[in-house]
C-alpha cells in the first residue's frame, strides 16, 4: 500500500565513541549487536547455499522496520526510485496497492483502469501464491518486486476471497499511467473521481471543478467526491484537497514522539464549489489521504459521508534517503482529524452507512393503479414544476445513485424552504 509521504533529508553523523566504558544503560544494546554480528557471520560461513552480504543486511534491516508496523521498510536504491516516479504518477506494474497481512498479500484497493482492475482483484482479496510459488516469507518489498516485470509479461496470481474457494487469476503487466482526477456531470449534479494522491491531484481537482462549474452554471446542485477505492498518497496533497472545499478551520494535526513534532495544518479561505452541498462516498479500500479529506469535510460538516467504513490507516510515513543507498521508509507520526479523533484501525464511519448493491426494477405490471378503476375521474390539468429536479436515477452505481439523490434531496428541500 502507498503511503502519506513527507520527503526529508537526513545527516549523515560521524560519531567518535570515548574510551571510557559504556554507560551501563548501552551495555544491553551493545551485547545485543555483537550477537547480530556473530549471528551475520555464521550465516555467511555455515549456511548450506551461498549468500550475498547485500541481501542478508537488507533482509535484517527489513526484518527490523517491518517489525515496527505494517509501513515502515526499507527501500534499495531501485524500489526508491519506483515510489519516486509512483508518486509523479506514472510507473510499471499490476496496479495495485497491497500490504502484508497474516503472511500473506492483502489487496487494498485495484487502482481504477490498471490490469488488476481489469482481472477483476478486489479491495480485501489475499494473495497466496505468485506464479505458483507461496508468499508466505517474503517481506512486502520482495512480493512487490517479484509482481513487477517486463511490460506485456503475465503473471498468474493465486487469490483467497471471503466465501469463494481460492482461485487464479492472470494479470498482464503493463505501464500503469495514473491520471488521478476525473470528472463527469450528472444531470446538474457534479461528479469527481480522486483515484490516488500524487503531486497532481490539487491541479487536477481545480481543473476538473472549473469544466463542471463551466458546463452547469448557476444550475449546479452540489457535488459527489468519490474517494472509494482510494489508497492514500501524498499528505500535502489531501492537505489542498480538503482545503479546496472549506473557508476556515484545521484540516487536520499531526502528533509524532516528541512534544515538538506536533503539527497543525489550517484552511485558508475560498471553497471552490461557494458552498453547495457535498457527498463524499468511501468505502473499505478508502485508506490514509483519503481518510484525511473524509475526516476533514465530515467533522466542519462540510460534507455528507456515505458508503462504508473506510480502510483505517493513520499514521504518516517519513521517507528518508540514505546517502548512497535508497531511503527508509519510517513511521514517525499519528494524525488526527479536525475533532481530535484518530481513525488507527477504526477508520472513518459514514454519517450515511449504503452498501453497494445492484439496482433492479421490480416487476409492476400486475399492480392495479388509480386509472384502471371504472368511472375514476380525470385529473386536473396543470403545467408540471419544473423548478425541481426529480429525485431519480437509473445506475449500475447503487452508492453513486443514492449520492445524487441526497443532493437532488438537499435542493429539493432548499428550494421549498425558500418559496
């Protein structure tokens, strides 16, 4: 799973140790790497294949970060530059986000228009073996890179699923180009997609919005912010996304080890849509950034959750470069939402629960209506009001439907208020 990122440099120190002896609290430390070093070297000497120093060190580094939480690790100079072109928004792979879970890959979320969407993986779908071959053991660096490979290569992946019998599944690999912003209209409803986080999803919201409010006017109802399926990404990013929507108030605090990492970040003034109502849909693949907008709008009231609880990541990753290696990736923070809450586990709970479900129209044609009764009278002629939208909407999208039709709600109430 992608991560929120706060890039940052690290000093390299060069440390002259006294002669005295250890302070007796360093003693156990000390023990504790003279046992990794003896270990290191029986390793090297008596295993039954041989091994790269390279690799052991990087296993044991690993082994350590990965101890901490599921999202601290350790990148090598090639996994370093991936996550830095993931994050500018295009790069090579299956297209999706995964953590490691009971030893296993776990899918977060399919990115929309990728090959793993396309194969149909799902948010909560774990995979158990990669071309045939477990995963149990490997760390998640090592299950994502055997997942990369030639572009047009396929890859067939084991897949256990809640309620199915584990089946397989053939990705084929491709280029994955993350356009991160999408819009359409819905009628005179607004409709905005946010798949991911990266360092254009601010400009793309902005453009997106100004095609909508271009193309509806004055007759805009309010808009739908989909962040389901949406895995996170960049913190300053979900930072200006939640910003563009509200006039004043935190966005969201972030609180690391020390009393003086705390962070605040505030709105500045200006809502991009003057405020018309919202609907933001998440659902369980709604994870980190995303979380951080959701929490944002919901506790200014700003906006109407609705879907499903969301993924429940929150904490911040730092990314620190190692001169002359690749970085590490550490957890060095926890955020909390406007209110104080920390979504850790829990994640965001919508103010409207809608699960997505499949819309069918029920059979009507043996019901018996006004007009089929003898000697029913005619109704009375009027002009129909067409001042108000009707509330109604045929879609494959039950969540989106019911989006619209809170929205078309709102207006249709406003509307009657006012006269």
């Amino acid at each position: 799973m992608r991560n929120l990122l706060k890039i940052m440099s690290v000093l390299t120190l060069l440390v002259a140790y006294p002669t005295a002896a250890p302070a007796a609290g360093n003693e156990d430390t000390f023990r504790q790497l003279e046992l990794f070093g003896d270990i290191f070297e029986r390793v090297r000497s008596f295993y039954v294949d041989e091994t790269a120093d390279k690799e052991l060190i990087e296993s044991a580094i690993n082994g350590m970060l990965q101890s901490l939480d599921p999202h601290s690790s350790y990148l090598n100079e090639e996994s370093f530059r991936d996550m830095q072109v993931q994050t500018r928004g295009e790069f090579g792979g299956l297209g999706i986000e995964v953590t490691l879970e009971q030893g296993f890959v776990r899918v977060v979320t399919p990115i929309d228009d990728t090959p793993a969407a396309r194969a149909g993986l799902e948010t909560g779908d774990f995979i158990t073996h990669l071309d045939g071959e477990s995963v149990l053991g490997l760390n998640l660096a090592d299950a994502v890179e055997k997942m990369r490979g030639r572009v047009g290569s396929d890859i067939r992946l084991t897949i256990r699923r809640e309620g199915r019998d584990a089946f397989d599944v053939s990705v084929t690999r491709d280029v994955i180009k993350i356009q991160s912003v999408r819009s359409r209209v819905e009628g005179d409803v607004g409709y905005l997609r946010v798949t991911a986080f990266n360092e254009q999803t601010d400009i793309g919201v902005r453009r997106e919005i100004a095609k909508m409010s271009e193309e509806l006017g004055d007759s805009m109802l309010g808009l739908v912010l989909d962040l389901r399926r949406n895995p996170g990404g960049l913190l300053d990013q979900a930072i200006k996304v939640s910003d563009a929507f509200l006039e004043r108030g935190e966005i969201v605090s972030t609180r690391g080890r020390g009393d003086d990492d705390a962070q605040r970040f505030n709105a500045k003034s200006g809502d991009l849509i003057n405020g018309l109502p919202m609907v933001v849909l998440i659902n369980g693949g709604s994870a980190s950034a995303s979380e951080i907008v959701a929490g944002a709008l919901q506790d200014h009231r700003r906006a109407v959750i609705m879907g499903t609880q969301s993924f429940g990541k929150g904490s911040v990753q730092t990314i620190m470069p190692i001169p002359g290696h690749g970085a590490m990736r550490l957890t060095t923070a926890a955020y909390f939402t406007p209110s104080g809450r920390s979504i850790q586990k829990t994640g965001v709970t919508p103010d409207i629960m809608v699960e997505q479900a499949r819309i069918e129209t029920a059979d009507q044609t043996s019901r018996v209506r006004e007009q089929d009764l003898r000697n029913a009278r005619e109704g009375d002629s009027a002009e129909p009001d067409t001042s108000v939208p009707v509330a109604s909407r045929d879609t494959d999208d039950y969540q989106l439907a019911r989006a619209i039709d809170l929205l078309k709600g709102i207006s249709l109430y406003n509307v009657r208020v006012t006269n």
